[in-house]
C-alpha cells in the first residue's frame, strides 16, 4: 500500500532530525505527516480511556475540518505561565523549534486546547481539577478535510536517541492508530439521567433575570450575560462516541467538540459561535446574539423569523456585541468590514441572528492574544463588558469553568480558529453538568429568558438521551 511504504521511509528523516537535535544539543518534537485513507475517525476514541490516554475529537465546517488526536506529545498549561503572553510564547517556542516533515503544509501540526471563561472566579467549583487552560499538541491526529485525510505522529527525540529506535517508535504508533480506525462503530446508545436538578431553581434564575432587568433600567449596565446549568448522575459509562455521532448528525453546522483529560473530566458540545479565525493578517470574527425557538411548520419557522429579525430587543442585544467587537479591534486593525445586515442562522432547535465582522491585523501579532483582546465578548458576558463581569462574579452562584471560555487550535503557520464554548457539559465521576445562559437587555422578558436557556440545553439533553 502507498501509504504504509511512504511511511516506512521515514528512517532518513529521523537520522536527519536527530542530526538537528544533535547541533543544538536539545531535544525537539519531530512530526511527520502522511495522507492516509480515513473512513471514519470516531473510532480512534475507542482507546483505552483507562489507561491515562488524552483524546480530542474536533468537528467544524467553513473549512471544514475534522480530526480525532491521542496522548499528548506536548502540553502547555496556563496556569505554569505568568498571562496570556507568556501562554502564547510557550506555544509558538515549540511550534518554531519543532522539526516537521509535512505531506501538506495545510496539514501542519496543531496545538488544541481552550481555556475557562474566567480565571478569577472563586466561586462554587465543580471543576475540580479540570485545567483552567490547556493546549495540547497529540500524539497522533487523524485529519479529514475536503482535500483527503493525513496521519500525523509527533514524538519528542533527543540527540542521544538511536534512530533504529524511534522509528519502531513511530511505526508502533501508527500502528496502533491504524487499528483504531478499523474498529467498526457499534449502534447508537443512549443514557439514563438520574436526578436532573436546575442550579439555580427556576424561580431564583427568574429573580436573577428580574433583578438584571432592574439594573438595566437604572443605566447600571446595558446587557448581561446569566448563565446556569442541569446536574444529573449517569450510572452506565459515558458514550462518547454515540454523543458525537448524534451532535454532528443534529448540528451540522455548528463545531462538535470534545475533550477528555485523564483523571480530569470531559468538556463537550455544539458550538454555533465562532470567536475568531487568523488566516496570516485575515480576521475573521462575528456577532452571534439574538435568539428564537424554531417552529413546528414551515409557515411558523417564518413567523418566528420574522419576528426574530423585527424584534428591537434581540436588534439591540446583537448590535452591542458588534459595536464591542469593533472597538476591540479598531486599536489593532485596518478597515473593518461587517455585514449589511445581520442573517438569520437557523438550528435544529433555535435561530440567532449572525453578522460577520472582517478585517486585517496592522501588526504582527498571534492568535491567543487577539483570543485575549476579544474574550469575553457581549455575547457571552454583557456590556459594558467590566460591568457586565462584575455583575456576573458577585451574582452567578458558580465556576463557569471552560463553559463560554475560548475553544479551539493553533498551527506552526500562526493560523488558527477559536471558538466559544457553547451548548456544552462536564462529565466528571459520573456526573454529566449542562450549562446554558441568555443575554438580558431592558426588553427582556424572565420567563422568556428561562425557556431560552431551556431550549439551548436541548443539544446536549439529546446528545445523552435521544429526542
């Protein structure tokens, strides 16, 4: 097979690295990429989770990109770093030094990872020992764009190294990659929630909503973000596989996310929002706020579109994320460009209102410190944002975690996509915590507000249970 002899070729190239290794006399991570025929990657997160084994599973369209990555090569945790620079340093200090064999220069060795909301929030923690922020470079990543599909290994060597020995390294990696990706799929399952209970109950979330509404109005802060969030016990194994294959088939349009730290939980979900994609100097960012339920005909969808788009209350909530956004980026861009008007993006469950917002980075400045100048946006936090947090740190009763935290990955281009941490859970000792929020505006109606955030928990409630 092509594939298989191409990579056995890879003696030469490791001599090679390990000759750069010898030079500066440090180790590096070396990483070969090879096309390789894929039919489906959510197999390789049938891996042995018991045995300490990071795993990723990573889903978006527009570029469509798909990848499942294991173990970790290299990691980068946030909190053994002084700020968001120094993340960032970390990060590129490993791409720039890293000796890559590349089949495709679009299919470069990626960092993914995210990090929490907030890094100040002392409250109520059900995190527990879940990264504050993390990025990870695997193992090995299987990748699937519209191009093909690509192995990439990346390891570690040092100039002592034998070569003989780390290309049976290599090889046995790939190996078991490869029988990973032929294990067959077994059928969707489904799982029993046990004890789902609202933190806050619905009445205290109302007050809340109630008592945001009241500061609005007395021109305290224009727009806050509430969120909360569904606890329930699961007494089977988590079926990671069967919640992803239900997301992407549900969202396809949104980017299906997983992570799975060993001994420290998993972070999953569907996100419609993107926070950002860096293309070299090319910004892309967008305003995503202003929601509506779908309806149950085609007649009734368009009602409630309409309403969606003629409503001065989601108009008002969608404007301030633009207008945020903007100021953000005016210090550190050219012409900004934004969309005429705001379009409707309809969801399975629920339509928001969209606006893309285009623009060019003056400088040479990386990805994770525009993640830094953007997050929190007002769709996920309020405005003014510094009010809108207060409000948030004195008044939401616990640790958001990386719930509408920063997602995402990073290349050895600089290039990357981030996006928001949405309709998404926390699975941690059997405890799967669902999490939902609602932008409040002086328009804003409480029970409105709550069954809004009931609708955004529905991804996740069928991801687990079926419709």
């Amino acid at each position: 097979m092509y594939e298989i002899n191409k990579y056995m070729n890879i003696d030469n190239d490791i001599k090679l690295a390990i000759n750069q290794c010898k030079k500066y006399k440090k180790g590096r991570i070396f990483s070969y990429t090879f096309k390789y025929k894929i039919n489906d990657l959510l197999p390789m997160l049938s891996i042995n989770k018991d045995d300490g084994n990071f795993r990723v599973y990573w889903n978006q369209n527009s570029p469509n990109i798909e990848l499942v990555g294991i173990n970790q090569a290299c990691s980068i945790n946030m909190e053994n770093c002084d700020n968001i620079i120094d993340f960032n340093n970390k990060i590129e200090t490993v791409l720039e030094t890293m000796i890559s064999i590349p089949d495709n220069i679009d299919i470069s060795p990626k960092f993914i990872g995210g990090h929490a909301f907030s890094f100040e929030s002392n409250k109520t923690n059900i995190w527990g020992n879940f990264p504050r922020g993390k990025y990870v470079l695997p193992e090995c990543v299987a990748t699937v764009t519209d191009e093909g599909s690509w192995i990439t290994i990346s390891k570690k060597i040092n100039y002592k190294d034998n070569y003989v020995a780390i290309s049976k390294s290599f090889k046995n990696i790939f190996d078991k990659c490869r029988k990973l990706l032929d294990i067959k799929l077994p059928r969707v399952k489904y799982h029993e929630l046990i004890d789902i209970t609202d933190f806050p109950v619905k009445n205290d979330y109302i007050n809340s909503i109630a008592s945001v509404i009241k500061n609005i109005k007395s021109h305290k802060v224009k727009k806050v973000v509430m969120s909360r969030y569904k606890r329930a016990y699961i007494k089977q194994d988590l079926c990671e596989v069967s919640i992803l294959q239900t997301l992407c088939s549900s969202y396809p349009d949104c980017t299906n996310y997983f992570f799975s730290f060993p001994n420290e939980g998993i972070f999953f979900g569907s996100t419609p929002e993107r926070l950002l994609n860096k293309n070299k100097k090319i910004l892309i960012t967008e305003a995503l706020a202003g929601t509506m339920k779908r309806g149950a005909t085609e007649n009734e969808d368009c009602l409630f579109e309409k309403k969606l788009s003629g409503s001065e209350k989601n108009q008002d909530e969608h404007q301030f994320v633009i207008d945020e956004i903007i100021s953000k980026l005016a210090p550190k861009s050219k012409l900004i460009c934004v969309s005429n008007h705001p379009e409707v993006v309809k969801l399975k469950n629920v339509q928001h209102l969209k606006s893309i917002i285009k623009t060019e980075v003056k400088n040479d400045i990386s990805l994770l410190e525009l993640v830094d100048i953007l997050h929190p946006t007002p769709a996920v936090a309020g405005t003014p944002i510094q009010s809108a947090l207060d409000y948030i740190n004195k008044n939401e009763t616990y640790d958001r975690g990386w719930y509408s935290g920063p997602i995402g990955w990073l290349d050895s281009n600089g290039n990357g996509d981030i996006f928001v941490g949405l309709r998404s859970s926390l699975y941690k000792n059997n405890y799967i915590y669902m999490f939902s929020g609602s932008g409040i505006v002086s328009q804003s109606s409480p029970e409105e507000e709550w069954e809004e955030t009931e609708m955004k928990l529905q991804p996740i409630l069928t991801a687990l249970c079926g419709e």
